[in-house]
C-alpha cells in the first residue's frame, strides 16, 4: 500500500463541512433550494452530502483493512463490532439528548415514550445519520474481510438488484416508488414503531429506515474499492484516468438507471447509489490531480483538512451544542396576545442578527449556515494545532 493521499483527506472533510452547512440553517422555511434536499425523486447538491460521507467511510476502511487483516479475525471483530456500537449508541444518544424538555415554562424529562401537553404521545426516534453510518461500516467491513475484493464486487451487484427488486415486487404496484407504496415502511412500522420513526414529511416514514440501509452498505464498498485501488496503483495520470473513466461510466449507469428505478435519496435507490458513487469519484479524481499531481494547496484546502481529522466527532459535536444551548432560554418578547416568547442563543443570534442582513430570508438564513460552519472550524482547528483527534 502507498501512503495515504492528502486529497482523500481533504474530500472527507469538505464532505463533513458541508453536512454541517446544510443541517445547521438559519430558518428551515428559508433555503436556497441547492441547499435542500429534493422534495422526493431527484438529487440536488445537499443529497449529495451523505452517500459522500459513506463513500469516504469506505476510502478510509481501505487504508486500515490491511493492519486489521494482519492482526487476525478475532482483533478484527472486536475492533469492527466495538466502533459500530459506539457510533450507532452516539447517534441513538443525541436522538434523545438532552433528556429533558420545554413544555411551556416546565422543564421535563424526556421519556422513551412521552406526551406533549397537546395531548400527542412522541417517542424517541431510533434511525439516524450516525446510525446509519454505523450499520454499513459494519456489514461493509465484514463483507470486504470476508469475501475479499472480488466477492465484495458480486456482493454489491446482487444487493442492488436484489433492492430494485423487492422495491418494484413488494410495494404499491400503482407506484412502488412513492413515499407510501414504498415496502420499507411497512418494515419500519412493524420493526420500529410507528412513534420511533422520523415524522418530518407529516407522516411516520424513515428515511435512515431498515431496507434502503441495505443499498447504502454499498456505497460503503465502492467507497473501499476505490480507496484500495487508489493505494495500490500509486501516484500515475493511468490511475487518475482510469478512475476518472470509472466515474463517467458509473453517473451515466445511474442516469439510465432511474428511468427505470429513480434516483431517490430519501429511500435510498440503487440508482442513486451507482449515480452519487460516480459524481464522488470524479471530484476525488479532481482532487488527486489538483493536490497530489500539480500540489496546489493552501488555505482552502487547510481548511477542509482540519474538519477530515476530526470528521465523526465534530458532526457529532454541531448537533450537541445546539441541544445544549436551547436548554437556557429568556424572555424574547411578549406577543400580541399578551404570551411571552421566549428564545435562546442561536435562535436569538438568528433573528437579531442574520436575519436582518437582507430583505432575503434565504440570505440571512444561508449567512447564519456559515457562521455555524466557523464556529465549528475554529473548535477543529484548534483541536489539531494541540494535536487532538478524537476517534471513535
């Protein structure tokens, strides 16, 4: 194995930047619409935020796999089972976090299962971003360790299609692919509870559900192929073409592919795989040619560096901090009807500060992403220059 590329690092980083970016607005009500997902079949910018970050989970899989092969099956599934729980029981905690709630002037605990005084009973959700991360590092490091590259590729192949496959038979045959003829929610209702389950689309549907987990192993996978291609080739314009040639074929498979099985994040299609899996290998092709072939680096890439190196905590961290300091809370204003309104620092920052810098929400609300998007830098940047680097 070659020594690891720069460019790989500065990928997962840029990729963790924007995920803060697009998770941290000022007003959910007020976004530029590159800065959105797509309403439900499609993929704008944001929806490429995820499968990317899969994919560098994969790129970095392919530099400790061979330590961990070295060390044996039992050191290897201690090390794989371990950061799995850890990573999925982090998600599962800031789901829940911070235990307690706002009802009216009452702080209370926020049970497994609890009822707001509007008399709706809310449960906490199990599924999530980190979960999900946890859940495919896990089969795609089992599935890479034990059937190697070439049984990997098959792997792959027949989960995709295995996918379309129960997507198109099992559900609503007026339309197998829409939020409610989808077969995964029937799974996620019987598996985890109606209560559990996101509620964001107005509806019990998950969109880190059980069945279109099974596609985003693969993305995983590919992310490990390329990464362990990478390495193995070494630095040459033959390894750069090849990997670029291997992007364009991919994108345009995907793109064929959703006329037939629609590019769709929200469940996670086969096609959306193969076509985010392309677009990714082509910006990581860009990368190495910038970086590693003509070394241009500098500030911009500084700055997405430092993110890569702390990647899952500081993710972790942009959803801690705002729970935390919605816990503190004051009296903002007093409302027509004679009711306090009250806020808290972000919420506050937000609207005294962001939003009064355009007649544009958008503006105000983008403007209040970015600054989030440095606050969080500066804590990376100096986490780094003290050499800190918290992994899981």
């Amino acid at each position: 194995m070659q020594k690891r590329y720069y460019s790989l690092d500065v990928f997962r980083g840029a990729t963790v930047a924007f995920m803060i970016l697009v998770n941290n607005p000022g007003s959910w009500s007020n976004l530029y619409s590159p800065l959105a997902h797509a309403p439900w079949h499609g993929c704008t910018p944001t929806d490429l935020v995820f499968p990317f970050f899969l994919f560098a989970v994969g790129n970095a899989m392919a530099f400790v796999m061979p330590r961990l092969q070295v060390a044996g099956t039992r050191a290897f599934l201690k090390k794989v089972i371990t950061r799995s729980i850890l990573i999925f029981a982090i998600g599962l905690f800031l789901n829940w976090y911070p235990f307690v709630r706002w009802d009216g002037v009452n702080l209370l605990a926020k049970s497994w299962v609890y009822t707001t005084s509007s008399g709706n009973e809310v449960g906490i959700r199990i599924p999530g971003v980190l979960q999900r991360i946890a859940i495919c590092y896990l089969f795609a490091s089992l599935i890479i360790y034990f059937l190697k590259i070439r049984g990997a590729l098959v792997a792959s192949v027949v989960i995709l299609l295995l996918y379309w496959i129960l997507c198109a038979s099992l559900g609503n045959p007026a339309d197998p692919y829409s939020m409610n003829g989808y077969f995964g929610n029937a799974v996620d209702k019987a598996v985890l509870g109606e209560l559990h389950m996101y509620h964001g689309e107005g509806l019990a549907f998950e969109p880190e559900g059980i069945m279109s987990t099974l596609p985003a192993i693969v993305q995983v996978i590919f992310g490990y192929f390329v990464g362990f291609y990478i390495h193995s080739k070494g630095k040459s314009y033959e390894m750069l073409a090849h990997l670029f040639v291997a992007g364009c074929l991919l994108l345009f498979t995907g793109i064929t592919w959703d006329l037939a099985f629609p590019i769709n994040k929200k469940i996670w299609t086969s096609s959306y795989v193969v076509y985010t899996t392309g677009l990714a290998i082509m910006v990581i092709s860009v990368l190495i040619f910038t970086i590693e072939f003509k070394e241009k680096r500098g500030l911009w890439s500084r700055f997405f560096d430092v993110f890569g190196k702390n990647a899952l905590f500081i993710f972790a961290f942009s959803a801690f901090l705002p729970r935390t300091l919605a816990l503190f809370r004051w009296v903002d204003h007093v409302n027509d009807r004679g009711e306090k309104v009250y806020t808290s620092a972000l919420p506050w920052f937000y609207q005294h500060v962001c939003k009064p810098v355009s007649d544009n929400l958008k503006t105000g609300s983008l403007l209040y992403a970015i600054c989030m998007i440095v606050v969080f830098w500066l804590i990376v940047y100096v986490l780094d220059k003290k050499k800190i680097y918290i992994k899981v």
